[in-house]
C-alpha cells in the first residue's frame, strides 16, 4: 500500500479540509502524486469537492468521498435518520484501490476522533485499521489546550503514530491570551511536536511545511 496520512481534528469546523488542500497542493507542487480522500460525509460534499481540485482532478467524486449521507450530523446519528447502514467496506476497498495507484493518499476524518461511524464502531477504530500515522488540526482559540490534550491522549491510547499538531483558525480570530499563547504552550506540554499555523484566509502552507511533514512519512512517497 501507498505512504498515508489520517487527518483528524479536535472538533468539526477546526479547519482539516482547509489543512488537507493546502498540503495536497504543496506536495503536488513539488513532484508527488499526492490525493485526499474524505471517505465519510455528511451533508452537502463541499469537503470532499475541495479535495478533489486540490487532487488534480483526476480522481472521481466518488473515489475522494464513497459514502455521502445527506444528513449534517455524525455517521451513526445520520444513518439513524435516513434509516441506512453505513457501508464502511466501499469506504476500505476504495481507500485501498486509491493507496494501490497514488504514492501518497491524504484521508480526512469527519469530525473529531471519537465520532461515532456505527453503534459498534467510531472514527478512531477506523483510523487504526488503516494503519496510518495521525495529524491533528486544532482551532486556535480559547479550549484548545484542553481539546488537543485529550485528541492526542486518545490518539496515542489507541497505539496509532501521532505525527503532531497544526494549529488553524477557521475563523478570524480574536486576539486575546489563548489565542496568542496557545502555541507556545502547546509545545511545552504535548509529547508530539506543533508542525506550524494556518492564518485565517491563508491560501499556501508557510514555507518548510510541507516538507517537515513529508519528511516525518515512511516510506517516503516517490516524486512524478
């Protein structure tokens, strides 16, 4: 299987898509035959749209995302609602067809670590049965220190590689303590390193990014 990467979030809406295309688009910049995958939504199939342009366009919608629930809320909540089971197998098969042909795969998580996919399984089983090191993004603002604790506490409970943490802000932010001093302490008291910052509005990973990350993957993906 192709080098992969599991991107997960301290919570929905902290900006792991907004992570994932511009990290999608840097290392394709540089020569690898990167692709995002987001292999579970839930509502419209903006996400995975956005991945698919960041991918090149050369993989179909239904490769980027093969399970679409049409309801904005958790998997397991969603199906309830639409009376489905979530096919959790097309999700694998298409994971491990992608891995088969790219020499890198990007997966994004819905939502955070511990959201529910079935009344049996959450997202952080399904991560480590992919076998992939773990990326947290955390929004930077005020409760960050304590989200991001208890993500990579649980990330690294479930015997999974955590690879570090992005801080984003999906919004624009307010400047006040924790905002300013969320880094500096974040680094101080996780095990894990903090990989760098997305500015709100930020359209480029800032310069070295991507190539720390690319860096930290074994085996290192082949350039085109």
């Amino acid at each position: 299987m192709a080098t992969g990467l599991f991107i997960t979030g301290t919570d929905t809406g902290v900006g792991k898509t907004t992570f994932c295309t511009l990290l999608l688009r840097a290392l394709r910049s540089q020569g690898v035959d990167a692709v995002g995958i987001k292999p579970f939504c839930c509502g419209d199939r903006s996400d995975a749209e956005q991945l698919q342009e960041a991918s090149g366009g050369g993989i179909a919608i239904s490769e980027v995302n093969p399970v679409w629930l049409r309801v904005p809320a958790a998997p397991y909540t969603a199906c309830l609602i639409e009376n489905r089971s979530l096919d959790v197998a097309i999700a694998i098969e298409t994971i491990e067809r992608l891995a088969a042909k790219h020499a890198l795969i990007i997966i994004e998580g819905i939502g955070g670590w511990r959201v529910p996919l079935t009344q049996q399984l959450c997202m952080s089983q399904f991560a480590t049965t992919l076998g992939f090191p773990v990326l947290v993004v955390a929004a930077n603002k005020l409760g960050a220190l304590n989200h991001t604790q208890l993500t990579v506490d649980s990330i690294t409970a479930s015997k999974a590689a955590c690879l570090g943490v992005v801080l984003s802000e999906p919004e624009q932010p307010e400047e006040n303590p924790a905002h300013l001093t969320n880094r500096g302490v974040l680094e101080e008291l996780l095990a894990v390193p903090v990989l760098g910052e997305i500015g709100h509005g930020a359209t480029a990973l800032v310069p070295g990014m991507a190539e720390r990350i690319l860096g930290m993957l074994s085996p290192a993906p082949q350039v085109f």
